[in-house]
C-alpha cells in the first residue's frame, strides 16, 4: 500500500451492459427463437514511448477491468405444440498491459510499482483504499416455459466464457529503476460468472 505516489498513472476500463429479451406467444403450433449475446474485447493498456519519467517519492502503474455483463432471454408459449428455442451467450476476453518501449525511463527514488487486476492500493488521507481489486460479474441465463399441449424440447442453452490477461512488456532499450524496490503484483479478479438454463 501506498500512502504517497508521487506519480500516479491509472489505466482502468468498467463496463456495464445488460441485453434482456421477453417472450410471450401463443398460437397453434408456435416455434419462437430467441438469442441475446454479449462479447466483449477489452484493453486497458499504459504505454510509455520515448519518455524519462522521474520522482523522488514513489510511482505507481495500474491497470485494470471491471464487468458487469448479463444476457438474458425469457420466453412462454401456449397452444396445442411448440418448439422454444432460446440461447444467451456471454464472451469477454480483457488485456491489462503495462509497456515500456525502446528509449523509456521510469525511475522512482521511492517504490516503483506495477499493479495489474490487482492495483497498488495508494491510501487517501483516512487510510481507505482507493483502487479495489477488479470485479467481474457474468451472468448468461435462459428461461422458458413451453406449456403448449404437445411441447417439442429443443438446442437452448447458456453459456458464458471469460479471460484476463495480465501482461508486463518491458522492451529492449527501456529502463525501469527503482531506489528501493521495484514491485509488480498481478492477480485474478473477484469472479462471478454463471450460465443458467431454466
């Protein structure tokens, strides 16, 4: 924890998306097809180029993403037969890169720290942590209820697929100097994912 970044750079990406799709029919012979699907490719990304970056306290890099994504489709039909066909897909795949390119200098006097998914917590002046590590919510769910007299079962499904990747790019001809230490923490984030077929 860092109480005093005297250079602070954060590269931080939270997105929030919901799709829900709502059903109802009836009719003599119903064969609905409901699909939602969410994708996500996200980058969170701090690069430095040709640059001297110098501090006499500490530095911090932290990069990061949060999610917050739900698909979900919801069908009833009646009548005397039906076929219902419902699929909800979640896919996101996240980067979190912290680049130091050819002709890059970061020197801290202090600390120099990298966080990814899991930031360097720097402290406000309470004591309470500014940058939580990351959280990820994933929800893919389908329901259906055929209650026409001859119901025909069919494909439906949920599903949900998820990936973080965590990447320290420190190129030939970069430097990364510390006074004391140099600290690169990386970590899985707080994950809740579920596919769900009622």
């Amino acid at each position: 924890k860092d109480r005093a970044a005297a250079l602070l750079v954060n590269a931080f990406n939270d997105l929030q998306a919901k799709d829900y799709i709502k059903l109802n029919a009836g009719a003599l012979i119903e064969t609905p097809i409901l699909t939602t699907k969410i994708e996500n490719n996200g980058h969170a990304n701090i690069t430095v180029n040709k640059a001297s970056l110098k501090t006499y306290g500490n530095s911090v890099f932290n990069a990061k993403t949060d999610l917050d994504l739900d698909a979900t489709t919801n069908m009833s039909i009646y009548g005397v037969a039906g076929i219902a066909h419902g699929v909800a897909v979640v896919n996101s795949t996240n980067t979190n890169n912290v680049t130091l390119n050819a002709g890059a200098d970061v020197f801290s006097l202090g600390n120099t720290n990298i966080g990814l998914t899991q930031p360097i917590n720097v402290l406000d002046f309470s004591g309470k942590e500014l940058y939580p590590r990351a959280e990820v919510n994933l929800l893919a769910k389908t329901q259906i209820w055929n209650r026409t007299v001859v119901p025909v079962s069919a494909d439906s499904y949920a599903k949900v697929d998820h990936k973080t990747t965590d990447n320290v790019n420190i190129q030939k001809g970069a430097t990364l100097r510390s006074g004391t230490n140099v600290n690169i923490d990386t970590g899985t984030p707080i994950e809740k994912s579920e596919g769900i077929f009622d």
